[in-house]
C-alpha cells in the first residue's frame, strides 16, 4: 500500500516532469546514483511512475564507484538488482585523481564534480541515453540560489531541464518540487542502503550550510519563505534589474510613446 510521503513525492514528481516536459515517449533516460537519500528516492519515484505512464520510455541506473574508502556499491547493487532495476556499476579513479590535483587550502568539491559529470556524461553518449535525470530537489535549488546571490554574486540556481553546453544531452531534475524533509522520512520508510555519510573525506560545505541554516530560521518564522524564493526562480521580473544585457539602459528615452 502507498504511504503518505510515497503519494506526496509521486505527486510532485509526476506534476515536475510534466510541468517542464521532461519526458518524451521512447525516452532513453539514465538515473544517476550516488548512494545518497536523494537519489535513491529519484530512482525508485521515476521507477513507480513509469509504471503509471501512458509512454513508453527505458530508464537505467548508473553509479560511480569514485574510489573513496567505505563505499557500499555490493550493497548498491543487490538493492537494484532485488528491485529489477537496469544498472551499470562504473568504477573509476576520482578519488585518486582529486588527492593527486588537489591544491591546499582549496576545496576539492569543484574538481570531484566536474570529474563525475565527465564520467555520467561519457557513459550516456557512449550507450545512447540522451537524457540525465539528478536527484536535486527544492532545497538544494534554493540554496544555491541564494549562495549564487551571496558568495557568486550572480542570479541564478538549478533548472530543472539543461541542454549540455555542446548540446549532446539534457539534464532532468524531477524532484525539483520536493521538500528534503519528505526525502528523509521516504529513505526511513524504505530503508534505503544508503551510502556512509561520512565517505567523502572533505567536511560539508561551510557556506551551503550556513544558507541552509538562514532558510530554515526564516522558515521558522514565515513557513512560506521557502516556497516563495522557488517560485521567484519561475516569476523572473527582467524589467526590474540591473543587467544591461536585457536592458539597453542607455537608450530606453527613444522607447517612451508620445
């Protein structure tokens, strides 16, 4: 029987693929796992919903094996395998990679990253899967809204849907309508096995966390706050900043109507 937090998350996935036109019948899509909550539960919301589908599209899960110590993939694997998932377990050196160029002082996050899009993407070309589903959800895409304000100094985030810059691929995101603290209780309920939290040998990041910490105690006291800084990434008002490349300052008295 379907919980609760299962019918929310389908909701709000179905209403996302739909919303951004995500998916298109014979659809050759490739689930990426990292082992964490987020993805698990993309993979099996995108698992329960192809079975709802009026389309026929084919999804497969990949997952990285990056090298660090700790890394469960035995137990990855008997997971997909028990829940007749298609899946490729990659092995690669990541790891090694990033403890060889890694500078000091300097966060390896950027490189490891780069590292593992260069890998999903090779993989998908190479096999036919032109799309790439992530499992980023409302709060990431928030976050790294206001962290691009913050620290980047730029207006921007996550969409959910991305042409690849040499136009190969596109990159889904249908969980970009659901709230973290529903991701939780669904890894709870479904036991998922996750990954060891403590696998990355890198800290949290300080600065994502500090955002994350300022949405929650605003949230404490307008629960809206969070729902409203996602719909600001969807109700963009250009007219109202101040990038001159939307806006050809200099020259908006010859637009005036006498």
């Amino acid at each position: 029987m379907i919980s609760r937090v299962e019918k929310k998350l389908l909701h709000y996935g179905g209403k996302a693929i739909a919303t951004y036109n995500m998916i298109q019948a014979d659809d050759r899509v490739l689930l990426c796992l990292s082992g964490g909550k987020d993805s698990f539960a993309l993979i099996r919301i995108m698992q329960l919903l192809k079975t709802r589908a009026k389309i026929n599209f084919t999804l497969h899960v990949l997952s990285l094996n990056k090298g660090w110590p700790g890394w469960n993939g035995e137990e990855i694997a008997a997971w997909l395998a028990t829940n007749n998932l298609s899946f490729t377990i990659l092995n690669t050196t990541i790891a090694q990679t990033v403890n060889l160029k890694q500078r000091p002082g300097c966060s390896p996050c950027a490189l490891c990253s780069r590292l593992r899009r260069g890998h999903i993407y090779s993989f998908a070309k190479k096999h036919g899967y032109h799309k790439v589903a992530l499992g980023h959800h409302r709060d990431d895409l928030i976050v790294t809204l206001l962290m691009s304000l913050c620290y980047g100094g730029t207006i921007s985030s996550m969409p959910p849907k991305l042409l690849t810059t040499d136009k190969k691929l596109i990159v889904i995101r249908p969980l970009v309508f659901c709230q973290e603290k529903d991701i939780i209780s669904y890894a709870e309920e479904q036991n998922f096995p996750l990954a060891p939290s403590d696998i990355c040998p890198t800290k949290s990041n300080s600065s994502r966390v500090q955002i994350s910490k300022l949405i929650q105690t605003l949230a404490q006291q307008n629960p809206k706050i969070p729902s409203n800084l996602l719909r600001a990434l969807a109700n963009v008002k250009a007219s109202q900043l101040m990038d001159s490349k939307l806006w050809n300052f200099k020259e908006l008295e010859n637009l005036i109507q006498n």
